[in-house]
C-alpha cells in the first residue's frame, strides 16, 4: 500500500475532541488510548473499487501509552479505520474548525500532537477516536483521561456514581443524559436529577457563584437567595450594556426568570413586561433601558433577599 498523506481527507475520517465529547465515556469505551505525535505514525489508503477505498494507520511508535486494558500489540500493525457512521464519533457532530486530520500535516519541520483512541472489534484493533487540535493542553488531557481510569475499575456502583460525579465537578461538566438514566435505572437515583453528596454540593454551589451556570438546577432549590443574587447581578450587568448590537435581551430575561423564578410563561405584568424586551423589536433602546430597571427593582424586592 501506498503511503499517502492528504489533506482532503480531513473530512472523511478524523475525529477531534470538543466540548460537546464526553471525554469519560469516550476513553472508557475504549481500550488502548495513546498519545503519538504525527511521525509516530504512518497512513494508507487502499483503494477497494471505484467508489470505496479503506483507510488505516500503522503505529511506528508513540510518546505515551495512556491506556492498554486488553495488553494487545499495536505497534507496526495496520489498524483500520472504520466507516463514518458506525463505530466512530462523527467528525461533523464533533469538530470545531481548526481540527487537524489524521493524514495531514500542514508544515512538515513542525511537531503535531494526537491521541489515538482505539477499540477491539473482534480480533482487530480500529481507531475508535481522533483527538488531533493545534491549540489543546495536552497535559491537562492526559490527567482527565488518567483521572477517568481511576474510576474504570471501581466495583461498587455507588462509589463508581460518586467519584465520577467527582470527575465532573472537578472539570466543570456534567453527566449526559445516558449516565443519569442508567444510574436511575439501577436505583442509585430517584429521578432525573443529579444527586450530591454535602461536599459536591458546596462545590457546586461554590462553581455556580463563579459563573458555571450549568449547575443551576443542581442549586436553585437548595439556595435560593444565593442564586437570585446572583441573577440579579448579572442582570445589573447585562443592563449597563450601551451598545444594543452587543446587549442580550435573552440572557436578561433568562437571569430575571430564575432570579425571581416565575419561570417562561409568566403571565403577571412584570412577565409582560419582560416578554417586550424579546418579542417587541420596535421598542427603542431606550425604552427598553427603562424596563430593564423596573424588571431589577422587581427582583430586588423578593423574598430570597
């Protein structure tokens, strides 16, 4: 097989990390994760017919082995990667902008840095995931996958559930969907929501008073004056915006809503009032101003102060 290396593949197989990846599912879903630098590793292209071609990496060496739970051998073996949609993250769903493909490199006297996340499918090894940008902290990358480990062999569930809520609390995230359903299917959670133990809950509330607004529903209920303070403040902020091409009327009636919780469908005057800053667009700015400043005098007067 040829040794090719294209840029125009960047679209039909590379994965790279963001955000909308959970980072704990993704590296306990798989089973080597290693991290190479572009030389470490060299790629093919094999053309099958005239519409398909299969592509693969081979492994020369690599700059660390983060993860190798099966003690399978990698090194100088073909590992297939596989078609986009079935066994990978897809790299439409999953990429900012300046991801880095597998195949290319932009300017050849300069080091290029990935993790390879591979999984066992039947007898063979494929690239599961591609984690390959020029601007990540590879170091702070390599202790959430190290962190994740951890937890992987944990027996009991319940302290699984709990270092992993640990995990996320420590990196400002939170569990999906999926995570929280399986939990409550085993009884380990009563409903929809998360629940924390004391010391998660001062962190919680802790990281939401600095701005991680993620967990508002993990505190709103518990702490009520705090999280209108809060609220308020932002308000206050959002307010003092001169420009209205730069003010976010949505982001004010949102922080009013919960500083004063009454909540989208508020029907009183106040709501009416406040639905005109979204849904009035010939109201001029400065009338706007006007019912912004009632709408914070509104909720400075209740009862979570």
């Amino acid at each position: 097989m040829k040794k090719l290396i294209l840029a125009i593949l960047l679209s039909l197989q590379n994965f790279a990390y963001s955000q909308r990846v959970d980072l704990r599912k993704l590296t306990l879903n798989s089973n080597i994760i290693l991290f190479v630098e572009r030389n470490d590793y060299d790629y093919y292209l094999k053309p099958i017919n005239d519409h398909f071609s299969e592509s693969e990496i081979k492994i020369k060496s690599t700059q660390q082995i983060l993860k190798n739970n099966i003690n399978k051998k990698f090194l100088n073996k073909y590992i297939y990667i596989p078609l986009e949609g079935n066994d990978f993250y897809d790299n439409g769903k999953i990429n900012g902008e300046d991801f880095m493909g597998i195949a290319e490199i932009s300017e050849p006297n300069k080091k290029y840095y990935s993790i390879l996340f591979l999984k066992k499918k039947k007898s063979k090894l494929v690239l599961f995931a591609h984690i390959s940008r020029t601007d990540f902290d590879w170091k702070n990358l390599i202790k959430k996958i190290n962190d994740i480990q951890k937890i992987e062999y944990i027996t009991s569930k319940k302290e699984t559930y709990k270092k992993s809520i640990d995990y996320y609390l420590k990196y400002n995230d939170y569990p999906s969907s999926e995570f929280i359903n399986y939990y409550k299917s085993i009884n380990i959670l009563k409903s929809d929501s998360l629940e924390l133990d004391n010391d998660q809950l001062i962190i919680v509330k802790e990281k939401f008073l600095n701005g991680i607004e993620i967990y508002y529903n993990l505190i709103s209920e518990k702490f009520p004056k705090e999280v209108s303070k809060y609220y308020v403040q932002k308000m206050k902020k959002i307010s003092e915006t001169e420009n209205i091409e730069e003010i976010s009327f949505y982001d004010f009636t949102e922080a009013y809503e919960r500083a004063t919780q009454t909540g989208f469908m508020d029907e009183s005057e106040m709501g009416k009032l406040k639905n005109k800053l979204t849904d009035d667009y010939e109201l001029i700015f400065e009338e706007k101003q006007k019912i912004m400043k009632m709408l914070i005098e509104n909720a400075e007067k209740k009862n979570y102060h």
